[in-house]
C-alpha cells in the first residue's frame, strides 16, 4: 500500500478506528513514526467540526507499534474554541499505548504583526541521479517508499565528525497534492543526526518529536521537500536535533524537533 492509501483509509473517519500496520511500513521491529504520526493526525483531521489549519504536532513514541498486529487509533477533543482547536490521539496495540499525539488546529484572525522570514535553504538543486538506493535488509523496510537526495552529511555508522544532515526528499508515489500530512512523515524519513558519528551498526530510537507548520501545504505531486537538520547537544545517550523542511521554491514550511535515544 503506498502512503496515501493508508491514511486515505475510510476508517479513520470515525474517532476510534481498527488497523493493521504493513510489513512493508516498518523500520526494525516497529512500524515507521512518520506514517504512524500522520495516521494519527488524519483522524484528528476528520474530527475537525470546522476547516481549521494544522499548527503544530507534539509526538511521543512510547513503544513499539509492531505490523500484522491490529491496533486502535482513538482520537478526543480536549478543547475547542472560537479561533483553536486541541485534539489528542493515541494508537493502543494489545492494551498499550504505543503512540500519543497532541494537535493544535487554528483558523486565521487579523492581525497587525507580521514577522517575515528571511532565512534560507543552503541546499543545492535536486540531483535525481543521486537518489539513495533502497537496499533490503540493510535499510529499514518503508525506505522503499521514500527518494532522498543526500546533501549535506554522511552515511550512518561511518564514524563521521559532523552532526548536521540535509537533502531533498519525496515519496516515490505520491497522490496530486503534498500536504502537511506528506511533510510531517517524510521529515522523520531521514535517520537521526547522531548515527553517522557512530562507528558500527547502533540502534537509536526517537523519544519525543515537535512539528510546527507555518502555513497551509498543498504542492504538486511532483515536488521535492527540503529538509536541513543539526544536533544541538548529545550526552549520555541522548541527542536533541532541530530541522527545518523547505519547498523546492526556497520557502520555509515547517520547523521540527526531535529527542532522539542512541545505544552505541
């Protein structure tokens, strides 16, 4: 099943629903976090009494969402007033939650202040020729998904001195539009920053994960998404990274952080 498929599924429009995650979407023994944040913020969507933006995703991944295993995706509103909207989801597997995702929706309101910005991608243009090749089982299963052009970084588990990653990324299937829900699941398709500065193959998982979406997202299919990320701190086997994720036209879309556990 490709990405749209599943979180086009009928069943998350009621606020709890039954799944199954597939082999083919997972990464080590649990399924990939990017589509399993996105499963959860659909159903937030389809709970939506009114057209309301998505401003942020909280995200904690709380244990292994494991695929052939049905499991519920249960979704309330905390809170919904004139202007927001607060809404929580959880994916419980076997009794456990696995998943919780807080989302804020917003609808627009007038407003004198404006802050522009001014930052921008250092990315150079997408080389197509120099998409990494999905190799099974050295690469986690949903990477057969998913084009990257790596850019800035190195290779996991090279033992490489810098923290910082970047490239360009898509689905390689994709429906007409790339929305914030396409954006939110291909920015946790990179791994983390801190596995190539590893020396051998490690393990590391993400704890916690923040998303704030600047604007509405609806591109062409065929676009690429920018994605420029850096390590701010790392002890003790834990790393706090920050990414940006830009259009392929140089504007800013969404700005991401992640607690990530590493077990070298």
């Amino acid at each position: 099943m490709t990405f749209d498929e599943i979180i086009q599924s009928d069943c998350l429009t009621q606020a709890e629903a039954q799944m199954c995650f597939p082999d083919n979407w997972c990464q080590g023994r649990t399924a990939f976090g990017g589509l399993s944040a996105a499963i959860a913020v659909q159903s937030m969507k389809h709970q939506l009494h009114e057209p309301r933006r998505l401003l942020s995703v909280s995200v904690n991944f709380v244990g292994p969402l494991l695929e052939g295993t049905p499991f519920t995706v249960s979704t309330s509103i905390l809170r919904s007033g004139k202007s927001a909207t607060q809404m929580q989801t959880q994916l419980i597997q076997a009794g456990q939650v696995c998943l919780i995702a807080i989302g804020c929706f917003g609808k627009d309101r007038d407003s004198t202040i404006k802050v522009a910005n001014n930052e921008c991608s250092k990315l150079n243009e997408v080389n197509p020729n120099a998409i990494l090749p999905y190799q099974e089982g050295v690469m986690p299963a949903f990477f057969q998904h998913v084009a990257l052009n790596a850019q800035q970084g190195a290779l996991p588990f090279s033992g490489a001195p810098s923290s910082n990653l970047g490239g360009w990324m898509r689905f390689k299937t994709q429906a007409e539009k790339v929305t914030e829900l396409h954006t939110l699941a291909l920015a946790d398709a990179w791994p983390p920053t801190l596995l190539q500065m590893c020396k051998a193959p490690s393990p590391a998982s993400s704890m916690s994960w923040y998303i704030e979406f600047l604007s509405d997202i609806a591109l062409d299919a065929q676009t690429w998404l920018g994605f420029e990320a850096i390590t701010h701190h790392s002890q003790n086997g834990y790393g706090i990274e920050d990414a940006k994720i830009w259009s392929q036209d140089g504007q800013l879309l969404a700005l991401s952080r992640q607690t990530v556990a590493v077990f070298d």
